[in-house]
C-alpha cells in the first residue's frame, strides 16, 4: 500500500533548524557560571544528512519533511543555484553530503565529484531515464514546451520549434541565459537539433529574433510571457502548468517536431561525512509514492516505468545525446557569447 504523504501543516525542514539554533544559544548564551548540556537538543552525528538544493521549496518541501518523518533523519538544507552549488561541491569544502537538483547535463558535467551509488529501485526506472550510470540518479522528466499568452496571440501561435525564427515574433519571446540557465541550455541544444541544417546558421538566426531581450534567468520566462511582455516563451513544462493551474494567461504547446525530456536528479557526494543516510535519499526519491506525488501534486513527470499519470499529455521525444551536449557546451557557450558581443559591439 501506498503511505500517503504527510499534510503540510508540520513544521518546515529550515525552520525547525532555526529553531534549534535559537534554542541552543538562549541556552547557552544566558550568563550562568554552570553551562548547561545542550548536546541532548542536537541530532547524533549518525542521524543527520546535509543536502544542497537547487529545487524551490514547493518541491523539496514536502518531501524532506517526509524522509525525516519516516526515517528520523535531520536534514540540514542550503539552497541555491545549480552552478553555483555544484561549484561549491567541487571546491571540496561544502560540507554537503548529497545534491539533489540539476539538470542530467549539469550533473554529468560534475561526475567526478560524485559517488557511485545504484538505488534498489534502479530496475523501475524507465530506460530512457536511466542516463546516470550509477553516478547520479534521476528524480524526474522535465520535457521543455512553447508557452504563449492566450490573451495576446489569439491565433496562429507557434507550433513548431522553427516558428522561433520567424521574423514575426522577433522581441517577443521569452528565452533565458543558456550560460546561466541550465534548462535554457538544454532548450537551445533542442532547437539547435529540431530545426537542423546548419547550426551556426540557425543560432544566429534565433538569437536575432530575440532581439536583445534574454531573460537573465529561467525563473522569469513565465512571468514575462504572463503579463504580456512577451508574446511566446521557452520553459520547461512544470513551470507551464503551474502557471495554468495559478489561472495565468498562459497556454502550453508541444512542438511538432517533439522536445527533450531529460531527468533531473541526486547524486552522493564523494567522500561525504553521511554516505548512508544520503543512500537512504536515493532510495526515498524514487520509491513508488513519491514518483506518484511528483505528477499528482509537483506538475512533474515520473521516472518510473510502472508511474503514469493520465493529466498529462503523451510526448514525441527527441532523442537528446547528452554525452555530445556535455562535450559541444562550451562551443555553445562560446558562440552565444561571441553573438551577444557583436550586439554589444
């Protein structure tokens, strides 16, 4: 039987630690001669497990309050961008134990940081999820969609990923930093393979019709095509749908030509103080509940062969060589920002 996932009403993962911090210092902070044993208020080392997080709190949230419920486990949490915490990790001074987040690109492009780790739901797993090798683990399917504001186009919106170079919505899309963004980076990679012929061609070519306007980071795709300082956008499909579900002037369109769909994921940090607990996390993202909570709840897709979700539409998938996106990125990089000079220029 499923275990149904706790309700929100419980005392967030943060919190609770602020808390415990507030504790620790009244009680150690009070000016008695005879200082108290705080070390009863503190997790035993055993039991705790730090994860670094590039997730919003309306997806990590729920379920890290649910792993320690369940398990006992007190995560320490830090926040923050993809890049910027898989650079900390990296650095080998962070302290985290796990990184959960993070596009397969960016995670494979970090492999070496990172622990080999094969969950015992490896097996449910859908092949086409299955990109990590063991070294990281996927969580769940983010394919990128076309979005546009239904109020503003209300005919002939973009179908197709070469209707982004049609010189009729040129300063009208929404399309975030690829070198910032990491679904923006798999979303060029995309276009670059839906429309074809020559790749430098077509770069130049959309990257005019942008117009100057890129959006400084993914979060803000959305919000721009919402209230109608763009026309069209280039999003990953959770932010198309939450955006729905918020009654937002937006409609989501699946090009014809199909889109990636490549996994987010987790992976243990080599070397990491909590390797056991961190495997436990592993386990408890792809176990069968949480894979059912990502499309009954999170506006996501699950990883799991035996987890479908009938709200969602089936994808014509374009068949995305990771391994030569890792290799191309910086060329990618370098051409972007080679265009984004001459503008400057």
């Amino acid at each position: 039987m499923v275990k149904k996932f706790v309700e929100s009403g419980g005392m967030p993962v943060m919190r609770r630690c602020c808390l415990l911090l507030v504790c620790l210092l009244l009680l150690t902070g009070c000016g008695r001669a005879d200082t108290q044993d705080v070390s009863s208020f503190a997790p035993a080392e055993g039991d705790r497990l730090v994860i670094f997080t590039s997730h919003k709190e309306t997806i990590y949230e729920p379920i890290l309050k649910e792993f320690e419920q369940r398990t006992g486990i007190w995560v320490e949490l830090e926040t923050g961008g993809t890049v910027t915490l898989l650079e900390r990790i990296a650095a080998g001074e962070s302290g985290a134990d796990l990184m959960f987040g993070g596009g397969a690109d960016s995670l494979s492009a970090y492999s070496a940081c990172f622990a080999p780790y094969v969950s015992e739901y490896a097996g449910d797993v859908a092949p086409e999820y299955d990109l990590g090798g063991g070294i990281w683990t996927p969580f769940s399917a983010l394919p990128v969609v076309l979005i546009y504001n239904t109020k503003l186009v209300r005919q002939n919106p973009p179908g197709r990923w070469a209707d982004l170079l049609d010189a009729g919505w040129r300063g009208r899309i929404a399309f975030a930093d690829p070198t910032v963004s990491g679904s923006s980076c798999t979303a060029l990679g995309t276009l670059l393979q839906a429309v074809g012929g020559n790749t430098d061609n077509t770069l130049a070519a959309f990257f005019r019709n942008l117009d100057g306007r890129i959006i400084a980071d993914s979060g803000g795709v959305v919000p721009a095509v919402a209230d109608g300082s763009c026309y069209v956008g280039v999003t990953l499909e959770e932010n198309a749908r939450k955006a729905i579900a918020d009654g937002l002037d937006v409609a989501i369109v699946y090009p014809a030509e199909g889109t990636s769909v490549l996994p987010d994921g987790a992976a243990i940090v080599r070397g990491c103080a909590h390797e056991e607990n961190a495997r436990k996390f592993i386990d408890f993202l792809l176990s069968p509940d949480v894979q059912q909570l990502l499309g009954t709840e999170l506006s996501r897709r699950s990883v799991r062969a035996d987890t479908a979700s009938d709200a969602l539409p089936e994808l014509t998938v374009l068949p995305y060589d990771l391994r030569r996106a890792d290799e191309r990125r910086q060329e990618l990089f370098d051409a972007w920002q080679a265009l984004c000079g001459e503008v400057e220029a």
